[in-house]
C-alpha cells in the first residue's frame, strides 16, 4: 500500500506550510529562503552555473508532465521534487494563474565588499525605494543595461518579495545583489572603488545629455536612484559627485523611477561601449 | 430647512452611481468619459488650456477643505463640485488609500486625422498592448521625451481604464491620445505624414545604438511597440521600416516594454536636440 505521503500534498502538510511562511519578509530573512514562481524563474535557479541553491520543488503533477526538463534538472542537481495539490501551490504563489511550480532558494544576496573588489564599471544603488515592482524592474534593466551589481542600500525593500522577484524576470538571478547596506557605506566602498557616484534625480543641476555629450559617462559610474514618491533626500544627494537630471522634453513633470533608470544606466551602457 | 441634497452624497445617489460605472470599459464608452482621481491628476483635468471637458468634481468634505485653491478653480470654470461622503468616494476610485477627490471627464482622444496634419516628429503607436500600468507609463514616458502623440492602436487597452490613468500621472493631459485605429492605418498615415516608422522588438535586425551612430534617428520618426508578452507579431513587424533591438548587454532575455519604450524614445528625443 502506497503510503500517503506519495500522494500530491496539501495545503497543511508541513513542508507546504514552512514554504508559504516565506511569503512574509520576516520567515525569509529568518530562514534565508524565498519563493521563485513559474518554469522560466525556476529554470534561472537551478541554472548549474548561477548563485542560486535550490532547496526543494513544488510542482502540481500536471505542471510536472509539461515541463519533465525542470524536474529533471532539479533531480539532477539534487534538489528534492514535492508534487502537491493545486491548492496547495495556490497558497505558495501571488499570481492570479500560477504556473504550477514553485522553488524554495536560498537568498542570493553578496557582500558590498565582494562586489567592490571585482572592480565594476556599472552599479546600481536603490536608496528607500519601497515599491517591490519597481525594485524588480529597476534590477532587470540594470541586467540588460550590463551592469555589474544592483544595491538595495537603507531602507529598500526587500528583493526577495514575491513581486520583486516576478518583476525582475529572472534578473535576480543574473547579477551580483547587496542589501542591507546603508547608503553611504555603498557610496563609499564603490568611490573608493574608482567609480564615480551620479545621483539621477528631476531636480537635478546637471542633464543628462550634457554628460553624454562631455564623455563625463566613460568612467566607472554608480548610479543612485531613489523612492518612487520623494526622490533623494538632500544627504543622499549630497553625497553624490553630481546629481543628474533625465531632461524633460514635454510637459510631464517627472518620469518614474524606473523610466529613470533605465534611460540612465543605458546612457552609461552606451558610453561604456567599446569604440 | 437645508435640503437633504446639501448633505454629502451617499453610495446610492444616483449621480454617484452614474460616475461608478465608469470603471467599465462599456460605460465609459457609453457616456464617452473616464474617471481622474487625486488633486494633482484632477488639476490637471481643470487646466483651462488642457484638452479636457470636466463634467463634475466629487470631493468628500475634509479634501474639500484642504485642496480650495481645487474647489475654486473648477467653479470658476462652471464645473458642479458635489460632495459626497468617504464611502460613496471610495467606490468611485480604484486605490487603496483615496485622495478626497475624483473628477468625470470627458474622453481625451483625437483622431488620426489630427494628429497627422500637425506635422509630428516624434509618435509612439502601442499595438495590443493590454496591461493598462504598462500603457500609462509609456504614455508618460512619451510625454517626458517629448512625443507629439501617442497612439493605442488595434486591440490595445482602453486608456481611460482607471490604472492608466494613474499610471500616466498626468500625461494623458499633456499630449494628444488617439484611439480604435487598426496599426496598418496608424503606420500608413503616419508614414504618409514623412516619418519613418521603426518597430522595438527585442529580435529586431537593427540595434539602437548603431542606428543612434548612424543619425538614423535624426528624422521624424514613429516607434512602434508591441504586447507585453509576445511582442510584435510578424505582420506588424512587416509594416516597418526596421525592426530596432535595444541592445542587451547584460544577461537578461528581454527589457520590459515600458522600459524598452523610454529607452528608444529617449534616444529619438536626443537625436532630434537642436544642435
């Protein structure tokens, strides 16, 4: 007789229970773990050569028969694969249509120091941006802008949030991440680093296309970005070689934060190319 | 003795009711108005060289109070201000924490026709794009870099839809809006109008930034921007002049589209700078 353990499990079963507990910031600090949603993030993390350790699978039978290339690779690496009920995955995920598969990784989060001693060319720096969304959005232009490391300094969120994490479409998973930092510890470890600190800031007193135009982006450059509704505030601004403003040409009267972003860190990428 | 009617409206006064609808896509339609929420969005609305008609502002009481200079400037304008309580405003708005004040508009958008004949320089055409935040933040982010126009063509998302709105934090107001167009109509009268028309679409054959090198973007030019999910299809990649890459330095598959849209029209704003 079959015993029952082998059946998908639900919602109460232990195992499934500690993994939703990582829904809330507190348990995945606690237990450093977080929750990866859907086939093409669980594939990002157990990508053989990527900085995430797997520790278990969730996955919903029939999510197991369409994709056998994740349940493989898992069994491969090691990682435990958990069939449960789709009530069960249900309580795991945030998703209105979860995919069926959910892995339990370990937090990827680095050292400044480590980061600093790979001398980086292209940094994002987060000061108490709060909005999980536009943290993901922000870490998945700084991937594909090339950037070395994102930092999410002071009181950022946390990277591990559900919607961080679906947001950054596996980013998170590509370039080094820092947390915890306050922000002018990261200031000062990258300066001393050789980078040059720009604060991308609406109000600030010099434009964007004017360092472009002056190569004064060919350098080593950390980019500060700040909260969604307040910006930076003035000691954050401060400690910047130069606060920069993304010009704007019509009437509206800011971009958002991660608009900014991502037009910033693809102004350094661009001067960054080799000519 | 005060007329009941002097009292702030509840939920179920008819005029309250009417406003309520318009979170639907079909009443909105209907009636040919939209809902803007929160004083700097309902500014907006009330600028008096601004595009649009208010038809009534709903304030509860203590907004009332605290926004005059608000209550003021749509009575100078003719415009009803009905007060209505925290609980009949709450079901007129779609966030969780409501600012005090909502205002019925009437639609924004122009035809074609219009924008054409003004001789634009810089167009953004949304094809299918159906995530209305995505589509405010384009919007947005078009208006930042100065656009002449956005257009929502083909099956793409009502702009009036109440996160759109928000999304566009303003913007909407600032540059004209056209809708219900099919794309082939959008690009081919556009076209006719001497711009260029480029597709985004992170296969495309050519990359920005040679095409930034190259002055390719020096004309007018109109950038067409796909679905969230699956892009362009090839037959609206087929009415393009090119098909244009943001180039992906990092390791990450794709850009979002709303950042991928202010990468590429912020390379349209700095390529059409006066020199």
């Amino acid at each position: 007789m079959p015993a029952p353990a082998h059946g998908p499990l639900p919602p109460q079963h232990k195992r499934v229970a500690a993994a939703r507990r990582l829904r809330k910031r507190a348990f995945r600090a606690g237990d450093r773990a977080f929750l990866v949603e859907g086939p093409q993030a669980v594939r990002e993390a157990l990508a053989p050569d990527g900085p995430a350790a797997v520790h278990e699978v969730f996955v919903v039978p029939e999510a197991a028969g369409r994709h056998p290339e994740l349940v493989a690779a898992a069994e491969a690496a090691g990682v435990p694969v958990t069939r449960l009920t789709a009530t069960a995955l249900a309580g795991l995920t945030e998703t209105v249509t979860p995919q069926g598969v959910v892995a339990v990784c370990g937090l990827l989060d680095v050292p400044l120091a480590g980061v600093v001693e790979a001398r980086p060319r292209l940094v994002a720096v987060l000061a108490q941006v709060r909005d999980p969304g536009n943290a993901g959005t922000v870490i998945r232009a700084a991937d594909a802008a090339g950037a070395d490391a994102v930092v999410l300094a002071g009181a950022s969120v946390d990277p591990y949030n559900g919607k961080c994490v679906r947001a950054s479409a596996g980013s998170l998973f590509h370039l080094p991440i820092v947390t915890g930092v306050p922000v002018a510890d990261a200031v000062a470890g990258l300066r001393a680093a050789g980078l040059q600190v720009l604060a991308a800031d609406g109000a600030g007193e010099r434009d964007l296309d004017d360092l472009q135009d002056g190569r004064a982006l060919a350098g080593p450059t950390a980019w500060l970005f700040g909260n969604e509704a307040w910006g930076l505030p003035p000691e954050v601004r401060a400690l910047a070689d130069a606060v920069v403003r993304v010009p704007i040409h019509g009437r509206a009267e800011s971009l958002n934060l991660a608009t900014a972003a991502a037009v910033c860190l693809y102004a350094s990428a661009r001067a960054h190319r080799p000519c």
